[in-house]
C-alpha cells in the first residue's frame, strides 16, 4: 500500500504539466458545480423570503370562510410545539371615512408581539412611524393607502364596520411591506379594536396563522395539525396549496441545477479517464519493469487508484477556493442599481464540503478503468516491445 502511495507521488510529480491540467479541469468543474448550485440555492432563498417570508405558511381558519371561530386559545396551545411562530387574526373588509369619503380597507387585528415574528411590522414601519400599543384605537396602514387619501401620522379617522358601526382610529405610522396589494388595503391594529369594530367575543377570531421551520413540510405538518385537533369547524390551508406556480418554479430550477451538476460531475470523471488511460501507456515501461522486480497486479492498480484520489483532493480543494471566488466576484459586480446583488449569494459550506468530496470520489471512480487496464500489462511483453 505505501509502495504503491509512492510510485503515485512519483508519477504525478514526473509529470508537473499534465498533473497541474488535470487538477485544473477537476477544479474548475466542482467550482462551477458550487457556482450554479449556490447561485440557485440563493435564487430560491430569495424567492422564498419574497413571497411567503411575511406570510403564513398554515393558516388554521373556520370551515366556513370569513366566519370567526371559538376557543382559539386551546388550539394555540395545542399546537404551538409543532410550528415556529404563530399568531391570532381577527380580519374584516371595513371601510374609513376621509374627507365625506367612504374608501373600503381590510382590517388586520392581531396580538401585534407575536405577528410581527411573522410579518416583521417593525422592519417595515417607514421613518417617523411606530407599532400599535396595545389595547389603544391606534393603527399602522400600508404606505400606499395613506398617499392614496393623503393621510399623515397622528390623523384622527373613522372606522364604518359592515353591520353600520363606527368607531374612531388614530394613525400611528405607516408600512411597507414590499407587496402592492398588502400596501394599498391594510390597516393593521391591536385584537382589541379589531374586536370592537367587529363586534366579535374575547375568545373568537378569524384564523391562527403560524410559520414553520421548513416550509416545504408545510402540507405534511398541516395534515398532521388537522388530525391532533381534530375539529370539523376548522380548516387548514397551507401556502403550497394556494402557490402551485411558484413551487413548479421552484422545482423546476432545482432540477435543472442538478442536471448540470451530474453533466458537470460526468465530464470530470471521461476527461481523468481518458487522461489516467492515456498515463497507463506512457508508464506501461515503467510498469512492466515494476512488476519484473516483484510488484504484484494489485500494486499497480493501486499506483493509478492512488493518483485519481490525489488528483481528486488537489482538483477538489482547488475548486472550492475557485468557487468561492467566483461567488465573491458575481456579489460584488452583479449588482442592481441600488448596489445590492442582481441574487442574494447563500454560501452553504455543506454543500461545498459535499462537491469536494465529490471530486475525490468522481475522480477516483475515474482511475478505476486504466488500473484495471495496469493489471493486463504483461512485463515480458512490454519490456520485449520496447
């Protein structure tokens, strides 16, 4: 085993230029492999945040839609060690009075603490602006809507519920929240006044909504609450159901990722073939006098097996250096008018760490072929023909 570690040391560096090629082309597959994959894994984090990062991913709501439901508390309970985050709604269509105009809004009444895990209000208050406190008339509205009715923060407004009430609100900043609809028809407030305009009970509201650890188990883990609560008077919905275009999206780029990867992986594998079979030939004399001298068939099978690992660790720590490279260098120009990247870069370094193993067993699987074709190397024959 040591001999055959030695030879393969000596046949690598006997040969500097066409050692340093092979290790190049290994590196620079594994580093577009990193490339491309760290480049979709970005992609799709961004993609993600976007559309359901402030949003819910289960939403527990009554059978029947737009009716409040009872006892939410129990089901908060029940629950709340299988989801990460999770917060009681009480939501309506109401209307506000600006200027003897009635405009129509969506009332958004939550326990302001545990939904702004979800939607991150305070990131999103623009300057000058606040959260709710609790237990006041006071409300957050979407910056849109304010500058569609040319409201500003301390404007004192009416609330008209549907069933006639009306009730008196005070603007306590505005947010936004990057999505135009939210922008143009929320006004966000505390349960409270939410039950007041509405008219609802202490213990009732419209929809638990909650976030999990891995958002792609969202209809499992739904399934999975449905069955432990076991309530026909509620359903759950979760975001997978209600964004099929967006998950064909998504898996359709992470297919195409790993297909470029595996072609990737196959070329390095051919091209360290072709190149070790083409080595067996030119070191066929130095074999066959090895194996006059005493070295078994095994040894020298183990002398190519041996360089492929090398060739493998060089070609992989090379390639995730180049790698890493490449995503520094695709952050720092490809960048939007703002200055921020065109995408988010996610560097996963398990992911790294994988690809480099992929090389050293890419490239050992590849020196498996011209080791086999070692063993067929008769010494009387290759020393007889030169």
């Amino acid at each position: 085993m040591k001999l055959a570690f030695r030879i393969a040391l000596r046949f690598l560096s006997s040969n500097k230029g066409q050692t340093f090629l092979i290790t190049l082309g290994i590196a620079i597959g594994i580093s577009v492999q990193i490339f491309i994959g760290s480049l979709i894994e970005g992609l799709q984090i961004s993609l993600l945040d976007t559309t359901i990062g402030r949003s819910s991913h289960i939403t527990i709501a009554a059978s029947e839609k737009n009716e409040p439901f009872n006892d939410y508390e129990a089901v908060l309970n029940q629950l709340s060690n299988q989801v990460e985050k999770m917060t009681p709604t009480l939501t309506g269509g109401a209307f506000i009075k600006t200027d003897d105009k009635t405009n129509q809004i969506l009332l958004r009444g939550f326990d302001l603490a545990s939904a702004d895990q979800i939607y991150r209000f305070s990131e999103a208050v623009l300057e000058g602006g606040r959260l709710p406190a609790p237990g006041t008339n006071e409300v957050l509205m979407g910056v849109t809507l304010s500058e569609d009715y040319n409201i500003e923060i301390g404007d004192t407004l009416e609330i008209l519920s549907p069933a006639g009430q009306l009730t008196e609100i005070k603007v306590v900043g505005f947010f936004d929240l990057e999505v135009a609809a939210i922008n143009a028809s929320w006004v966000v407030s505390g349960l409270d006044l939410s039950r007041t305009v509405f008219d609802f009970d202490e213990n009732q509201v419209t929809a638990l909504e909650s976030q999990i650890e891995e958002p792609f188990d969202s209809d499992l883990i739904a399934t999975q609450m449905q069955t432990d609560v076991n309530r026909e008077d509620l359903r759950f919905d979760d975001w997978k159901a209600q964004n099929e275009a967006l998950l064909s999206g998504l898996s359709g780029q992470s297919t195409s990722s790993l297909m470029i990867q595996v072609f990737v992986v196959i070329s390095v594998v051919l091209g360290i073939a072709s190149v070790l079979a083409i080595s067996v030939l030119q070191k066929s004399r130095q074999i066959g006098i090895l194996k006059a001298m005493g070295i078994n068939d095994r040894t020298s099978s183990l002398v190519f097996l041996f360089q492929g690992f090398l060739l493998g660790i060089l070609g992989g720590l090379l390639g995730i250096l180049f790698g890493l490279g490449l995503l520094v260098v695709f952050s720092k120009f490809a960048l939007n008018p703002d200055g921020t990247p065109v995408v988010p870069i996610f560097i996963n370094y398990r992911f790294m760490m994988l690809s480099g193993l992929i090389a050293v067993v890419s490239s050992t699987f590849a020196s498996i072929i011209p080791a086999l074709k070692s063993r067929k190397l008769s010494p009387i024959e290759v020393i007889k023909n030169g």
